[in-house]
C-alpha cells in the first residue's frame, strides 16, 4: 500500500492506523510485489548462521571435554599396565 500511495509513507500509515515506523520496517522486508527484500533475506541468513555457529560451539566444547576424559582415561591405563 506504501508503495502505491502517491502521498508517500507517512500519509499511507495514517490511512491505515499505525506509526510510519512500522510500515518503514515493513518495507525493509517486502518488496512492493510481496517478495522478500534483500534486506530481509540477509538478515535471515544471518540469523541462521548465528544458531549454527552456536551449535558448532557447543560441538567443539563437548568434543574438547571428551577428548580430555579419554586422554585422562588413556594415561591412567598404560599407568596400571607398567
């Protein structure tokens, strides 16, 4: 609707009852067509990567724990064995 409206942003947001601020986030994520942004599909992308960073930090964290135990485990086997 913003972006048919003639009056610009402001006016377009005062037909339909809320603050610009929100029709100005909403046209960072959608296109006049209803697609995407560019914008909007970065900050998808970003956010994923985000939670598979955090995943790939808790693997690394649990596999440093386990090779620690198994090394531990490991000397205190050859110690019994001498």
């Amino acid at each position: 609707m913003s972006y048919a409206n003639p009056n610009g942003v402001e006016q377009a947001a005062k037909d339909i009852g809320i603050p610009r601020n929100i029709l100005y986030r909403w046209r960072k994520k959608y296109t006049a067509d209803g697609g995407k942004t560019r914008f909007a599909m970065l900050k998808e992308e970003h956010k994923a990567l985000k939670v598979e960073n955090a995943r790939l930090k808790m693997e690394t964290y649990i596999l440093k724990k386990a090779t620690a135990y198994f090394a531990d485990s490991h000397k205190e086997s050859l110690s019994l064995k001498t």
